[in-house]
C-alpha cells in the first residue's frame, strides 16, 4: 500500500511539472531591461500585490523593484504600500518625495528585523525612486508608505511631536492619555501578558479618545497642513490598533493576526482614498498576507489577510502574485530577537507545490492562470498540496511543521513568480557610515 501510494504521488507530481513546463513563461534575467516586460498584463489594475515565500531572498525583492519601477514608469502606479511599520517607511517616503518636513530622531528600521528592508536591495530600489521623483510636481510623486501595526512607542512618539507644533494644549492632554502606554512603550508583549494576567488595566478607552480629539481637527488641519495631519491621525490609529494587538496577542492567533491584516488593509484603502481617483498601488508583503487566505490552511482555521480583503473589495481590479523558491541560502533568525545568519535553504518536498516548479525545469518564470488557455492549469492547481513560507524565523530542522501549510495555489494568487535558485539579501550597517550626507535614506 506505502509503495502504491508513493508512486501515485509521484505520478501526480510528473503530471502537475508537466502542465507547468507548458505554463510557465520564462523571464530574462533580473538586470535585463526586459525581465518585467510580461507585467504589463497589470496595467489596468488598482491594487498589485507582490509577494515573498521569505523575508530575506534577494531575487524576491529585486523582482519586485523591477516589477513596480516598470508598473510606475509605464503605467501609473504612484503608490508603494509595504508590510513595514508607518513611521519608518515615513523616514523613507520623506526622503523619495523629496519632501522638507523635519525629521525626527528616529532612525529607520533598526528594529528586529532589521535586514528585512534594510538592506542592499532596498537602498537600490529607494534611490532609484528619489531620482524618478525629482523632475516631477509634488502631486505626482510616488509613495512609499508602511502598512504595519507594531510601531506603538514610534507613533506615540509621531503624534506627541506634530501635536507639539500644531496644538500644545491637545499635546498636554494626549501625554496623559498615552501615559497608560508609557511604561510599556519599549516592551508592549508585556502590557498585553499584563492585562491578560490581571495586573494592569486596559488602555483602550485612553488611545480610542485620543484618537477621536485628534480627528476633530480633520477639517482646520487638512485646510492648512494636509499631509502632516494624516501622517499623525495615521500614526494615532497605529496606536489605537497596536495597544489592540498586544492586549488580544495572549487569547488566540487568528484574532491578533486578523487585527494585523485589518489594519493593514484599512490602511491601504485609506492611502488610496486621499490619493483620490487615479491612486494605484503596489503592495509588497508575504505570500502569507498577500495569498488569499481563505484557499490556504489559514483561512481554514478562521484567519483572513490582506489578500482576501483585497479581492473581496476589488475583485478583479486586483492582482495577487506568489513567489517561490526551492533552494539557495535566505538571511534569517533561529528565534525572534536573535541575530541573523544566512541559512541554507533545503530543497522542497516532494509533496509541495515548489517541487513542481523544480520538476518543472523552468529556473525563472511566471505563470498566469488568468490568461486565456489555462483551464486544465487551473484545474490541476485546484488540488491541495502543501506550500512553504519561511519568514524571519527559520527552522529547517523542523520544516514541515515550522514552515509548510496546505493551499490550493489556483486560489490562492493569480500568478507565481518563480525562482529555482536564490541568495539572502545583503544587510546595511545599522547606523549610517561615516561620511554619508543625511538625506542618506537610512541614517536620516
């Protein structure tokens, strides 16, 4: 029986390498002009999302630049949303608007995980975006926005200054409302394990009335200073949704990841709002967030993401784009807050999806089973096999239960980019070197 059903799966895996060796559209290399030529198929979407199997795979985040320096240059996209916390991708977003704000004294991302957009890759793709920014009137430039929700001391931090300069009665008062924050600021696990334990009482009703004083400002404040003020409301929200967060953290996986992705996808909706009607977007995340959940294990046991919220809101005006890989090296952690190495990535199992693509002998290559042709691609896609994400943390000597879930990958995107054989991004210092001028993206 164990020998008929292993040369069942193995014949299903030639059959599924089969369909995608005639699927699979190869791409050129990563600095050909060319490799994101095929994308244009993307133009006339309103959301794009660009995924990664991990957070440290260098091919996956020159993709994705290629990908969204061709979409902004040739088809208007003019906002990039990444799975990043607001104040840090701000420090950016200033620098690549060429805008004259102050900054603060934050540095940006040197929180775990620092490697994760402090990097080669991503300094290449923020100063390409600066330069394409110069020449341009302040209304048309593009974006570069964060999107995530663990920023609670950074944007206490944001609101208190803006309210220093604009209000320094409503500052006074928000001091003694994020003051329940205060001595949790660094360490916000520990105010979620506290509440949770019965030795501290919420802060809930300090942050959501901070945050409602600070919307009643919207109309005199947008008249005058429109993207400071979004910049704080933004950050006030952040707040809002962080002390959330680490207060629910304790009670179940699904509801803190729910809030997460929520917010994430409240945050993009309202990028795309103030951009107005011809805002386009680019997000990079996770396959985990941008994949549609509810084909995946996830979704499953009750968990949703940015991907399924964005095809609910959009339906086909949006486009949901894997990325894997099979082998190679990735910059990762043994354990949260630990350093960084550059980890051996092992080869897929055979039961996965990855392993198809290896089979498949096609090293680079999108396929899109939304082109026309493509039902019996669908169709095979259809059946579940496992998928791996590998995040911050990777652990191979436990892969299966640390790092693979099932998925139905027709479902779950609606293209895969795929690489068979990838290198670890390559980190930045963590302060800017000597010498570097401040507009340096990373040391501002």
């Amino acid at each position: 029986m164990v020998q008929v059903a292993k040369q069942q799966a193995e014949a299903r895996l030639a059959e599924l390498a089969g369909v995608l060796s005639r699927a699979a559209e190869p791409l050129p290399a990563l600095d050909d002009p060319a490799f994101a030529t095929l994308f244009s198929r993307l133009a006339d979407k309103r959301v794009v999302a660009l995924g990664e199997a991990t957070h440290g795979t260098s091919e996956f985040y020159r993709a994705r630049a290629a990908i969204t320096r061709h979409l902004i240059e040739n088809h208007g996209f003019n906002i990039v949303a990444v799975e990043a916390d607001w104040p840090d991708a701000a420090r950016i977003d200033d620098f690549v608007r060429h805008c004259a704000r102050a900054p603060t004294l934050r540095h940006a991302f040197e929180r775990f995980p620092t490697w994760m957009w402090r990097n080669a890759e991503i300094d290449d793709f923020i100063r390409w975006l600066r330069h394409h920014n110069a020449e341009r009137a302040e209304r048309d430039r593009v974006e570069f926005r964060g999107l995530d929700v663990y920023s609670l001391s950074a944007s206490i931090e944001a609101v208190l200054e803006y309210l220093e300069a604009n209000d320094p009665e409503g500052a006074r008062d928000a001091r003694r409302r994020y003051g329940c924050l205060h001595p949790w600021q660094e360490e916000p696990e520990r105010y979620g394990h506290a509440v949770m334990a019965g030795r501290k009482h919420s802060c809930e009703e300090a942050v959501v009335e901070q945050l409602q004083a600070l919307l009643e400002q919207r109309l005199d404040s947008l008249r005058t200073d429109g993207e400071a003020f979004f910049d704080a409301a933004q950050n006030a929200r952040i707040v809002r949704a962080a002390e959330q967060y680490y207060r629910i953290m304790y009670y179940g996986s699904a509801e803190s990841w729910n809030l997460r992705d929520r917010h994430m996808f409240d945050t993009l909706q309202r990028l795309l709002e103030a951009r107005g009607p011809d805002a386009k977007a680019v997000v990079w995340a996770h396959n985990s967030h941008i994949g549609n959940a509810s084909a995946t294990a996830m979704g499953w046991q009750g968990e949703f993401n940015i991907g399924e919220l964005c095809r609910t809101a959009y339906g086909q005006n949006c486009a949901l784009i894997g990325f894997g890989t099979d082998r190679g090296t990735v910059a990762a952690a043994d354990d949260w807050g630990e350093p960084m190495r550059v980890m051996s990535v092992r080869p897929a199992r055979t039961d996965s999806y990855e392993a198809a693509f290896r089979e498949a002998r096609v090293p680079v290559s999108l396929t899109d089973w939304r082109q026309p042709g493509t039902e019996a691609l669908r169709e095979i896609l259809s059946e579940p096999r496992l998928g791996r994400a590998i995040g911050v943390i990777y652990r191979p000597e436990t892969e299966l239960a640390s790092h693979y879930y099932d998925s139905v990958l027709a479902d779950q995107f609606d293209a895969f980019v795929w690489f068979e054989e990838t290198r670890a991004v390559t980190p930045l210092p963590a302060h800017r070197p000597h010498g570097v001028p401040d507009t340096y993206p990373f040391g501002v």
